[in-house]
C-alpha cells in the first residue's frame, strides 16, 4: 500500500543536511534515490532550511558529491524569506545577521540592508554571528523592530555532530528581549507557498522528505501534505516513537523510500 500510495505522488520536497547528505558525505542511497526519481518520471526539490549558503553553493556541493542538478531544483529559507518581504514589506529596511553570501543574496534581490535605523531585524543560521551585532540587533529589537527568522531550527547536523542553527541564535535574542521572531521556512506555510509558487505542483501532489520531525514532518503535518521521515539524521527512532508529530511514513534512508516507489 505504501508504494501506491507514494508512485501516486509527483513532486518530492528533499531536505539536504542530514537526509541526503550529511557535512561533505553524501548518504547512503542519496544518487539511487535521484535516479529512480527521474527513471519514473516525477519531480524533485531540494529544499533547506539552511540560509548560511545559496542555491547556486548547494548546486556546486552537490555537484562534488556526483550529484548534477539546476539551482532552479533547490530553494532556501533565505530565498522564501527574500519572496516573504519583498511580497509583505516592499522598500523596507532590514538590518541582516547573515553570511556573507546570504547578503548578496538579499541585495540581488532588492532588499535594502543598513546598520542603522532599520525596520526589520532578520536573523539567518549565521556562522559569523558576533557578540557586537547580536548586541546591536536586540536593541533595535526592543525599541519595537520587527523580528524575523529566516527558520526555526534548533541545531545543524554535520559529519562531527550537531552545531546551533537559527533557532538556537534566535533563542538567546527572545532571553534578551523578550520578544519571539516570526519565523519563516519549514515547518511554515510561507514555504508550501513557495514551493507551490515556483513548481506549479499543488499540495496533494507533493512528499516533504527530511529528518526533523518539527520542520521537515511538521510542514506537512500541519498543511495536510504528505511527509516522510528518514532517520538519518537528527531524529532517531526512539524520538519519533515518542513525538505527537507523526509522519506519514519513516525509513531508515533514501535508499530505502526509493526501493518503494
């Protein structure tokens, strides 16, 4: 029944740190998956809540790995959030902590970044976080400027264990101030949006596909969308048992999802 149930599907929404790949590894099963995916003839995203990179680095990366795609196959939260204030604060000002690469990224895209004065304080995964800038950011945070992150996510796994994300940055802020950001990407319905916005695909033909129970399984929980859960990387089978968040189905890795469609 599963097998039906999933070859029904057209578009899979992948995470990519800790479900297909995890630091510079790829995972078990990752290149059958993309083969099988295309052999049948559906349709794949790379999608990621890590908005320290682009989608141009994650094509390179994946490139190394031996695995060729588009950077039109792989969006970021960076990239919603960047579709997020241009669509609900056009011309505002935004002060960024953010790789330098995100950056770029939100002036390509016409968003207007300052150091002083800003409208909107946005917290990316940023791995040049300084004490001075988280400084500056909570204090234009409590004189009433909004906050947003780019995702919730709470830590980034790599080949060496896990590493604070965005949602652990954000967490020291809101002890600070007081004051919880508006959070973008995965588990949020801005995402499905996107993603719906960009492939054309409606929600009933869409698999999200990751490791994490409250972003990669909480989309879909949360928007009626199909979800898979691999345990490759941040859950484990003992997390799932135990979480009211429940995919819709669990493999051990891609290798195995793939024997299925």
């Amino acid at each position: 029944m599963i097998d039906g149930i999933l070859s029904q599907k057209k578009l899979f929404v992948l995470d990519m740190d800790g479900t297909f790949f995890l630091g510079n590894r790829i995972l078990d099963g990752s290149l059958d998956f993309i083969r099988k995916i295309r052999k049948s003839g559906k349709a794949f995203l790379f999608f990621t809540n890590n908005s320290s990179h682009t989608a141009a680095f994650y094509q390179q990366k994946l490139a190394v790995m031996g695995c060729v795609v588009t950077d039109k196959d792989i969006l970021t939260s960076g990239d919603v959030t960047i579709d997020y204030l241009r669509r609900e604060y056009p011309g505002k000002r935004v002060f960024l902590l953010g790789t330098e690469l995100l950056r770029k990224s939100f002036l390509l895209g016409g968003i207007e970044l300052v150091e002083q004065k800003p409208e909107i304080v946005v917290l990316s995964f940023d791995i040049s976080f300084s004490y001075e800038r988280v400084s500056k950011a909570c204090s234009f945070i409590r004189c009433g400027v909004l906050f947003i992150a780019t995702h919730p996510d709470l830590n980034c796994p790599t080949e060496d264990g896990f590493i604070p994300d965005c949602g652990a940055m954000c967490a020291m802020i809101t002890a600070s101030t007081g004051i919880k950001p508006v959070y973008l990407g995965k588990p949020y319905k801005e995402t499905l949006d996107a993603i719906i916005h960009v492939t054309g695909y409606s929600k009933n033909q869409i698999v999200f596909v990751g490791d994490r129970l409250y972003t990669d399984i909480a989309i879909g929980v949360n928007n009626a969308v199909t979800s898979v859960l691999v345990l490759s990387g941040e859950t484990t089978a003992e997390d799932a048992a135990k979480s009211s968040m429940k995919p819709n189905y669990i493999f051990p890795t891609l290798r195995q999802l793939a024997d299925v469609l």
